[in-house]
C-alpha cells in the first residue's frame, strides 16, 4: 500500500506554458480575491454536463417531431461525443494563445450559442448546436482542472470536490426537470433552450477575469509560450499502457453516453412514464457522486488499482443485467448500481492518468490522448447501439451488447490498474 496522496489527481492542460508577465500579474491580484473565481468555477461545472443530460428524457419528443429513426435520434448525443474528442485537442493550444479564462469564458459564450440554436427550426440546427455544445464543453472538461490546480494549490482537493459535486448536481437537476419544464413550457424546445440562460450567467461572471488577464498584453500576443523541455517524453502512441488507460476512458465513457442517450427510453419502452423515467434517470446521475468521491480516494492509496477496475466494471455490468431482464420493476436499483459504477469509472480513469505517468508533462499528454481517443470511442455507442434498437426492434440485443463492453473493461482495468509507468 501506498502512502496517502498529498494533492488531488488534476492534470493541467498549461504544465507546458510559462504565462506573459501581464498575465501571470493578473493572475497574482485574481488570487487574491477567490471569492469571484470560486463562482466562476461553480458556474461552469454546473453548465459542463446540462446541455447532455437535459436531452435524455426528451429524445423521444425530439426524434418524433423531426420524424427521426432512433438511429437518426442518436445523433443528438453521438454528435456532441465526437467534437468533445475533438475539442480535446485544440483546448491547450487555445490556453496558450488567449489564457484559460479567455478559452472558458469563450466556450461559456458558445455553450449559450449552441443551446439556442438546437431549438431552431431546420433539423440541421439541431446538429449542428449539438456540435457546437460538445466542442464548448470539451474546453471546461480539459481546462477547468488545471485552473483548480494552479489558482488553489492548498485546497485542490476540497475544490476538485465542489467543482465534480457542481458538475453532476448541474446534470441531476436538468434530467429531473426536464419533463416538468416541457409541461410548463408548453414544448421540448422550451426545456432545452431555457438551460442557455445558466450558460450566459456564467459566462458574465468570467467576463471580469477574462479582461483581467488580457489587460496590459500586447495586441496579439500570446498569453503563454512554451516552457523549455529536456524532451518530448516517452511515444504514448507506442506505449500499451497508454492504449490501456485510452481504452479504459473510452470504454466507460461509451457506458455512461448510452445511458445518458437511451436510459429513459429503455424505462418508457417498457411502460414507465416519461416523467418518472426522468426521474430516475437523474437519481443514477446523482449517485455518480459517491463512485466519483470514493474510488479516485482509494486508488490514491493503494499500490495497483486492478481490483477498482473490476468492482466498477461489475457495478455497471449488475446493472445493465437488471435493465435486461426486469427494466421496471428494479429500475431504481439498476440506476443507483449504474450511476455508483459510471462515477467510479470515470474517478478511476482520471486517476489513473496520474498514477501511469511518471511526470506532469506525460500526464498532461496522457490526459490529451485519453479524452480525444475516449470521446471518440464512446461516440460509437449511442449511434451503435440505436442502430441495433431499430434493426432488432427491441433492447435485448443492445443491452447484451453493452455488458460485453462491461466484461472489456473489467479486462482493460486489470491491465491499467497494474503498478506501472509510461516510459
């Protein structure tokens, strides 16, 4: 057994840059006034997973009023996955050209952009605001950590804590309201927009910070260079390790995007009530909270995290059993063992960025590779697996498929979780 880690798993998409004088002034007088970036952060977790799982609960309104083949519906979280991916990797090469608070407010400002065009009236609005909401967030998933990293050392842990808290209480409440806001709205398209008005509020609060930073830099000039390196570090693209901890991303990110995509519709197939089904389907999101606070603590403490890898894989795996042969009548259990699974997955993944890497620039690559490749694969699921449901006209066959990918990740946990570093 390891000792105890001092700090919190973050990985910082700027270990690589050294910030212009004027910036890294900025930053020096935002410090000393956390209060204003505290709320930033607060507010941009909160918008980092609603836009994804107020969609869930209304997929079946949505697909029917554009005559959509759940194939077809799948799209609306397929398309999101896929610049997610793609977001990754020119979020580091945005911090260094305009600053993270820049990048963020930017992203908080197109997050807003892209709700709102979701709702208007041609279909490939829809598409494309789903593109523009996935590349948005993968902005914050890549930069918010390392800005908790830099901007409070001391207290990494308790922030990381309020940040991934902010985060999963902001998807629990717009899957919970999801329903109840299209009644009192009067339509789908009221419920989804009306989650643009949380992104517009945050990006105003980062409005401030952001002018701070770029106050006093020369017009045109980056807001960092690149800080002198020995080396690259190690080939991650010929490193089985890093395809490893890649795979393990992807494949519980493939999990957790298919019951975002068809978790309440599997529950409405088989009777359930839209509006319960919302209900539930929000109850796993908010049980995320204790696999995502309990697994990164004890992978932090133990040697090899093998055994995590297969108990999160097994929660999940117990729980699409459950959807598989009595999707109603278990359906709270199944969301609480799904949701503790999903939370605990993605906590172990992250931290294994970390505990693989034998240095902060490998990590911060690690991190790069894991999401882009991660997003990617996950983008498969939904659209496989809606394409599936229509082929079989039933969940069966999707449901078996997606504990085969449970028994690969149980697999790929035995190979990441073992003690070793990239190099």
């Amino acid at each position: 057994m390891a000792g105890p880690r001092s700090e919190a798993p973050l990985i910082d998409a700027e270990e690589d840059l050294v910030p212009a004088p004027p910036v890294a002034t900025a930053r020096r007088r935002l410090r000393a006034h956390p209060v204003l970036v505290m709320a930033g952060i607060v507010l941009a977790a909160l918008n980092m997973r609603t836009a994804l799982a107020g969609v869930s609960p209304l997929l079946g309104e949505i697909g029917a009023h554009y005559r959509l083949t759940a194939t077809a519906s799948s799209l609306v979280t397929t398309i999101p996955l896929i610049f997610m991916g793609l977001g990754s990797i020119v979020a580091p090469k945005l911090a260094r050209r305009w600053g993270t608070e820049t990048a963020l407010c930017g992203a908080l400002v197109a997050l807003c952009g892209g709700i709102v065009l979701r709702i208007a009236p041609p279909v490939v609005a829809l598409f494309a605001g789903c593109a523009v909401v996935g590349g948005s967030i993968a902005l914050l998933n890549v930069l918010m950590p390392g800005l908790i990293k830099r901007d409070f050392p001391e207290r990494a842990a308790g922030m990381t804590a309020l940040y991934s808290t902010a985060m999963i209480l902001g998807a629990t409440v717009s899957a919970a309201s999801a329903v109840p806001m299209e009644n009192a709205l009067g339509s789908w398209q009221g419920a989804l927009v009306s989650w643009a008005l949380l992104a517009a509020v945050a990006a105003v609060v980062w409005i401030p910070q952001t002018l701070m930073t770029r106050r006093g830099t020369r017009h045109g000039a980056a807001a960092a260079t690149p800080a002198p390196l020995a080396g690259d570090g190690p080939r991650l693209s010929r490193s089985p390790l890093a395809w490893q901890v890649t795979l393990f991303m992807g494949s519980q990110s493939l999990i957790a995007y298919v019951s975002i995509a068809w978790m309440p519709t599997i529950f409405t197939d088989h009777g359930m009530g839209k509006g319960e089904a919302g209900l539930v389907f929000a109850f796993s999101t908010l049980v995320q909270m204790v696999g995502s606070f309990v697994v990164p603590m004890l992978a932090g403490r133990m040697r090899q995290q093998r055994l995590l890898g297969v108990a999160v894989s097994a929660l999940m795996a117990c729980g699409v059993t459950g959807l598989l042969v009595a999707p109603v009548a278990g359906a709270w259990l199944w969301a609480a063992l799904l949701g503790i699974g999903q939370g605990g997955a993605l906590g172990l993944a992250l931290t294994m960025m970390v505990l693989r890497s034998g240095d902060a620039h490998t990590a911060a690559r690690l991190s790069g590779m894991a999401q882009t490749g991660g997003y990617l694969l996950a983008a498969v699921g939904p659209l496989a697996l809606g394409a599936v449901h229509q082929a079989t006209n039933g969940w069966t066959i999707p449901l078996a498929l997606l504990l085969a990918v449970c028994g690969g990740l149980a697999l790929l946990g035995l190979g990441a979780g073992r003690d070793r570093r990239i190099g």
